[in-house]
C-alpha cells in the first residue's frame, strides 16, 4: 500500500518550489531582493531556453518534466517508479554542482543559499519515498 500523503507532499513542495527564490543570498536585506527575477515559476517557464546554450542545464530543468510525468500518468506502476528516480538524479544534479563547486551549470551562483532548489529537490525525495517506501498495514493476524 502506498501513503497517498507522500505523493501530496511532493505536489506541495514542487509548488512551494514555484513560489520561493532560487537563490538568496543571506548577506542582501530583503529589500535589496528582487523578487521577480529569481522566482522558481520563471526558471520554470524559461529553462527551455537552457537547451541552446548549456546541455547540463537543460537536463536538470527536464527533472520538472519528468516529476510531472510521474505524477499524472504512471504513478501507479512501475514506470513511475523509474521516472522518479530519473528526476531525482535531473534535480539532484544542480545540487551536486553547488555542493561540489565544479562549474557545470551556468545558473548556479555559490554564495547564495538554494532555497527554492530545497524544496524542489524534496518533491523528487517525497515521490522517491511513495514509490520505495510502502506503508505497513498493522492487520493482526491470530495464527
């Protein structure tokens, strides 16, 4: 038995992901911040761009593709099962190269926090844990 409430977590954190800043720096007052150039909901809307000019990039914009495909049409069988390990690794790989600082996406500023990439690598992570993390049922069984 699957928990539905994983699959419904995963939904919200990719929304909340859509909503929050890319990236902030701590450093900056939230004044300072401009808000509409670093909104999930335009990465979103333009990573197709990412495609002509950088190929790493654009694999880790398709992870949102790929976790919406999972969602709608195969998260009852074992297709979504594989979709949602490929977007795991599509999004995981933006964190890698912040972590690891080895320059293979353009986007990636180092000194700011990925906020909105916390919350959008956690919706792959919830829907990883609906597919490979089924609930017991507690049925007692008398023998």
């Amino acid at each position: 038995m699957k928990n539905k409430y994983l699959l419904w977590s995963s939904i919200g954190c990719y929304i909340l992901s859509l909503a929050l800043p890319v990236k902030y720096n701590l450093s900056e007052s939230f004044e300072e911040f401009n808000y509409s150039h670093a909104v999930g909901f335009l990465y979103m809307l333009c990573g197709y761009i990412t495609f002509f000019d950088a190929k790493v990039d654009f694999i880790c914009w398709l992870g949102n593709i790929t976790i919406l495909l999972s969602w709608i049409l195969f998260w009852k069988n074992n297709l979504g099962k594989l979709l949602s390990i490929i977007a795991f690794s599509q999004m995981f790989l933006f964190g890698l190269d912040w972590i690891l600082r080895i320059n293979l996406i353009d986007v990636i500023d180092y000194e700011s926090t990925p906020v909105g990439y916390l919350f959008w690598l956690a919706s792959s992570i919830f829907m990883l844990l609906y597919h490979f993390y089924p609930i017991q049922n507690n049925i007692n069984q008398n023998n």
